[in-house]
C-alpha cells in the first residue's frame, strides 16, 4: 500500500486541511493527527484511523491565544492567565465550549480541550491555515504516542489516504511526551494529564493554587488505567537485579546510572529527565521492533515534572500488559 506524501511545504498541508484530508503534523510534544476542527467528516476519519471511541474528545490546536474567543464561552480571568503565561507551549486547557465548536470535536462533552504548541511547523501551518485543527497524537488508540514521522508512517501510514493526506517530517519531537492537561473550568485549575509544565508552574501562572484531580469517570483517555502500551509486555521496577533470571530476551529502559546486567538488551540510557522523557517512547517501540519477550522499565525517581509524566505514562503502559 502506497503511503501518504511527504510534504516540506506549509501550502500542502494547508491544501490537505482545507480539502478535509489529514495531516501529520509535528508539534513539541508528540506527533499529531490533524483535521480541520469545523469540518466534521474530516474529524471523523482522525477518528476512523485512531480507532478510537467516539466519546473521547480531541485536543484543538490554534495559532495563538487572540483565537480563544472563538472557541471559547466566556474566556474566564484563570484561563487567559494560563494561556498569557503558557502559551504556545505543551499546556493544553479545558474550557466551556463555545457554539462553534461541534460535537464531533468534544464528544459531546461541553468543554473544549485547546492548546498553542510550541513548534516551528505546526505554528506556522496553523497560522497559514488561520482555522483550528482537532489533532490527537497520531498512533492507534492505546498505543504508544510517535514522537518521528517514521513512527507514525508505521503505526497508521497504510491508513491513511495517499491522495488526501500528506505528513509533514519535522524530525525528532523535542519533549516526547504530551501535553499537561488542565481543567480550567471551576475556580483552580486542575490538573487532568501530567506533562512537561508543571503543578508549581500552573499555580504560579494561575495565582491560586491547583485543586486534587476528583476520581470521577476518565473524561481522559490518557488517564485510563491501561493507555500508551506497546506490545511487548512492560514491568516496572525500582532497580535492576544482577541476575536477569530465565533467559527470556528482556528490553532495560533506564537512566544511564543503572547498569545493564549481562544478557539484557539496553533500550535507552538517557542522562536525565529530558533525555528520558524524549527516548521514551522510541525506546517502547524499538522493543516491539526486537521483538523482546519483556520490558524492564526503572522510572526515575526525583520530583520534577517529567519525571512524574514518565511515571504517569510507563504505568499505564505496564497496566496495558496486564491483560
Ligand atoms: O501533546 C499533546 O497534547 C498531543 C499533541 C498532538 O498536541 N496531543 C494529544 O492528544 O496527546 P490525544 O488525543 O492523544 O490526547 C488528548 C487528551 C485525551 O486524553 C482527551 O480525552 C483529552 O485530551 N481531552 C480532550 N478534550 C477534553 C475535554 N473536553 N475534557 C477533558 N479532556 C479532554
Ligand atoms: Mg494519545
């Protein structure tokens, strides 16, 4: 199956998103899959080639904070804090809806997820295109986000129409894992999805500080227990034994201090956070690629922000082994 054009040009997607075809979009945080936001067919195939279920609302991206009020019922004093302080960035905030936002956007829910990403391309192209685009991260639902174009010609290339859709390579995503999401619709923010800003940073840009996230109903599909698993199973671990055990071909993720005992396979060593945070996904894919029997995943343990994201995103990824 031919896959979809590689396009250099900011005119070809925005041809492709004006015509309803999609477009793999890089941004700072992970690959998007994109549509234009009003034009509910086009929002329908991101659907489509996700498999993802029909009440699990997309994130809207747009070209700067002065577009809010389109999108957006009663821009509150908190929100335009947050967006002032954080955009563009990987900050995505959920807001009341307006009427120009459809149902195929949100699920049906009255608020609206909406970010400004801080890349290069995807800016430029949103700013060409001037509209907004739904784009969720551009891998199979429950898989794991692509953070290069190569990823995302694998994971969904054959499904996407050569004709209509075009992808955009714009390298390596410089933060690897996807936005923070924060609901802005009562007083404090709250945090839904945990990312590169953080708890401290949002309460400071907001002025009061951020309310516990309830246990409700995941109004998330990144909050689901079990969500950015590869297929090779995943076990987390505080620390590697020296003795591997069986001889079943074991994948390590790790920072670079821990070692890799003898007969295991070193994913990834990043140096730090940043580093983490960026190899992670890769790492996840490459042991698919391998093949391996299993993946030994020691998150790192300090307090940052990206080393909680990277906690959040490999447990899940270990609950979606489970079963
Ligand atoms: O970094 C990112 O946010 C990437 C890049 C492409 O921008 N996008 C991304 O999209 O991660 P996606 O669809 O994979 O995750 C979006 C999350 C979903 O978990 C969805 O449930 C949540 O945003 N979301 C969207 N609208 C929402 C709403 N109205 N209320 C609560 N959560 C919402
Ligand atoms: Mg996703």
């Amino acid at each position: 199956m031919p896959t979809p054009r590689v396009v250099e040009s900011n005119a070809a997607a925005v041809a492709a998103l004006c015509a309803g075809g999609l477009v793999v979009l890089p941004t700072e945080t992970v690959y998007g899959l994109a549509a234009d936001a009003s034009n509910p067919r086009a929002v329908a195939r991101i659907y489509a080639v996700k498999g993802r279920p029909a009440d699990h609302p997309l994130i809207v991206h747009i070209p700067s904070e002065a577009h809010l009020d389109r999108w957006v019922r009663d821009v509150s004093e908190l929100a335009r804090r947050l967006a002032d302080y954080g955009w563009p960035g990987p900050l995505t905030l959920v807001l009341p809806r307006s009427s120009e936002v459809g149902d195929w956007v949100t699920g049906g829910q009255d608020t609206v997820a909406l970010r400004v990403p801080d890349h290069p391309v995807a800016l430029g192209i949103l700013r060409d295109f001037g509209g907004a685009v739904a784009a969720p991260s551009a891998n199979r639902f429950g898989r794991v986000s692509p953070t290069t174009a190569q990823h995302v010609r694998e994971d969904i290339g054959e499904l996407l129409d050569p004709d209509r859709d075009v992808i955009v390579d714009g390298g390596s995503c410089q933060v690897g894992v996807e936005s923070t999401i924060v609901d802005c619709t009562g007083p404090q923010p709250v945090v839904l999805r945990p990312g590169r800003v953080s708890q401290e940073q949002i309460a400071e840009w907001a002025g009061v500080p951020v309310a516990p996230a309830q246990s409700t109903a995941p109004r998330v599909s990144g909050s689901l227990a079990s969500h950015y698993a590869p297929a090779t199973p995943v076990e987390l671990a505080e620390g590697v034994a020296k003795n591997p055990g069986p001889s079943a071909t074991v994948g390590l993720i790790a920072l670079a201090d821990v070692e890799t005992p003898s007969g295991m396979v070193r994913l990834t060593a990043p140096a730090d956070e940043d580093e983490y945070a960026r190899a992670l996904y890769a790492a996840l894919r490459e042991a698919d690629a391998l093949r391996l029997d299993r993946i030994l995943a020691v998150p790192p343990t300090g307090s940052g922000t990206l080393a909680a994201a990277i906690r959040d995103r490999l447990t899940r990824a270990a609950a979606g082994s489970a079963g």
